[in-house]
C-alpha cells in the first residue's frame, strides 16, 4: 500500500509539472513564406516606406518578426548602407534591435552621408536604448581618437551629444569631446536657446555654461539698506562660479521679454546675490542696472516672485519679492542671457 501510494503521488506530481510546462509554451504557426521570398517582400516593403504608410509597414513586419528576425535585420542594415536610407527614421525605433544599432552607428562613423544632422535624433536614441552601438560611437570620439570631420558630421556629433541623456559617462564623455568642435557647437546651442521651447533653451544655456563658451560669469552682491532696497549703481564682481547653497528649480523661469536696443556684447550667464538684513514677507531685494535683454532665471520658487521693472530707461531692474511666511536672510538667481 505504500508503494502503491508513493508512486501514486509521484506521478500526480510528474503529470501537473507537464501541464505547468506545457502552458508555459505558445504555438508559433509555420512560417507564411520562405526565406527568399521572405526577403523580397521585407526589402519592398522598406523601399516603398513613407509617412502614408509608415504605421501599416510597422505593423507588417512586427508581425513577421516572429520568422524573420535575421532577414529583417539584414534588410535594415544594407539599406541603411544604400543611397536609399532616407525614410528608415520613419521606422527604425519600432524595428531596430542590438545588431540593428551596432551596425548602424558603426556604418556611420565612416560614411560621411550616414552621419549627418538628418538622422542624428534616430542615431541617438538607438544609443540611448542599446549600450553596444553608444560605445562604437564614444569609442571613435574620445581621445586618443581624432577623427577627421567634415562640418556636418560634426554638427551631428554635437546634436547628438547635446541630446542624449545624462547616464552614464554620456555628459562626462561630451564634456571631454565637445571642446574639439567648439565652433560648431556654440552654433548649434545659440539656435536652441533662440528657440521656442523653453526646456530646450534652459539646457542649451546650462550647456553652454558646463561648455565655458561665454565670457566668466559676474555674480552681483549687494547689502541691504535699511529701506530694504539693495543700493542702486553697486558694481558687479567677477566670479567664476555661482553659489550652490540655495535651492533652484532646474526649469526655465522667463520673467519678462523686454526689447533690446543694439547688440549685447556682456556676460551671457551669471548669479545676483544678496545677503543682509532679514527681508519680511512681502518685501523686496532689488538688483538695478540690468541692460535691456531677455532674461532667463532660476531660483527659489517656493520662497520668492520675480519681475522685471524697466522704469529706470537703458536699463532695467530684478525686483524679487519673498512670498514665503518668514523673512528670508540670503537669496541667489542664477541667470542666463536668452539671444
């Protein structure tokens, strides 16, 4: 009876592990065609790719990855390499797998049509999703290696670099590349900071910054009087280096877009400081003399409002003004000059 029992058990055990294992597997239906003819349709399908049809393509071959993972790859990686490479954003980041990356970024660093402006945004984002393709690109980039670039390959090294984000040894890895096409790179960061989106601009102004592409940075600090008005005609002192104890938002603050008159030649970035006698709730720190130029600030949100007051004719004046229930000993801005 106990052997009858034992093995009883043993099988019930052998017979749910088998059923456990089996809904573990999902049947995969033959193949619809074969290999060369699997090609064929995947490469038309790749040529004929455009903005009408982009989604249905998509859909196709996400359908067929399941038999063609290879053929696709293979596909993808000798168009990428033919004059015909022109509509494979409209479809790489939903198709594009390690292989796909690698072989791309790679291609690229030798082709002076491949690594371009154009297909930088698609370039950068397979770096950012497969490691192995961010590391062929580090690794034709960083010193010792000089490669010799034409100005839109630089262009696009930059964009690239600008764009990806901050894991990794991307930004130490930028900071060390970057320098070398210095030219271009400040150009390519005015046209961000000139631009509409306002996250876009706050990072080409901080890059600049990392980048030391501006003349130092004044910071201006200045006692408080007894009014509570910081003394008009203080002057600014050179610094390289703003304070980092106060707490800033890290996002564009944009006070005010008052017109400039001329070119500004001065400092493109900079930190106000002041520190005094407490200011109450409600009162003001005033920092005067400000030319006439768009202003881009960070600082405390929580504690204090800014606004600009261009009463004072040529120039213009910060007001800020504490919003928080307690009086407040120091405050510092940083600012940034918007082209």
């Amino acid at each position: 009876m106990r052997n009858y029992f034992s093995t009883g058990l043993l099988t019930l055990a052998l017979g749910l592990s088998v059923g456990q294992a089996n809904a573990q597997f999902k049947e995969i239906k033959a193949a619809p065609f074969a290999p060369a003819a699997a090609r064929t349709k995947i490469r038309t399908l790749l040529q004929a790719t455009d903005d009408a049809n982009r989604d249905h393509t998509v859909a196709t071959l996400t359908e067929w990855v399941s038999w063609y993972r290879d053929i696709l790859d293979d596909e993808l990686i000798a168009r990428w390499k033919s004059d015909g490479r022109g509509n494979l954003p409209l479809i790489m980041k939903p198709l594009a797998d390690a292989r796909v990356a690698r072989e791309l970024v790679q291609f690229a660093m030798t082709d002076d049509a491949a690594l371009s402006p154009e297909f930088a945004p698609m370039l950068a984002d397979l770096m950012a999703r497969y490691t192995d393709g961010g590391k062929v690109f580090l690794d034709a980039l960083l010193p010792p290696a000089n490669p010799n670039l034409n100005a839109k390959q630089a262009e696009a090294v930059c964009r690239i670099l600008l764009n990806m984000p901050d894991t990794g040894n991307w930004r130490r890895s930028a900071l060390l590349i970057l320098p070398r096409y210095r030219p271009i790179v400040d150009s390519v960061l005015k046209q961000d900071a000139a631009g509409t989106d306002e996250e876009k601009m706050y990072r080409a102004l901080r890059w600049r910054a990392d980048l030391r592409l501006d003349p130092p940075a004044p910071v201006v600090s200045q006692k408080q009087n007894k009014r509570g008005l910081v003394p008009a005609g203080a002057t600014p002192q050179a610094s390289l280096s703003p304070t980092a104890s106060d707490s800033f938002t890290n996002r564009p603050h944009i006070i005010g877009l008052p017109p400039s008159d001329g070119e500004y030649t001065g400092p493109m970035s900079g930190t106000f400081e002041w520190h005094g006698e407490p200011i109450p709730q409600n009162g003001e720190c005033v920092f005067p003399n400000i030319p006439p130029v768009h202003l881009m600030l960070d600082f405390d949100t929580k504690r204090w409002d800014a606004r600009l007051d261009n009463s004072e004719g040529q120039t213009q004046r910060l007001v800020m003004t504490n919003k928080s229930k307690g009086t407040q000993k120091k405050l510092v801005v940083r600012w940034s000059i918007v082209p």
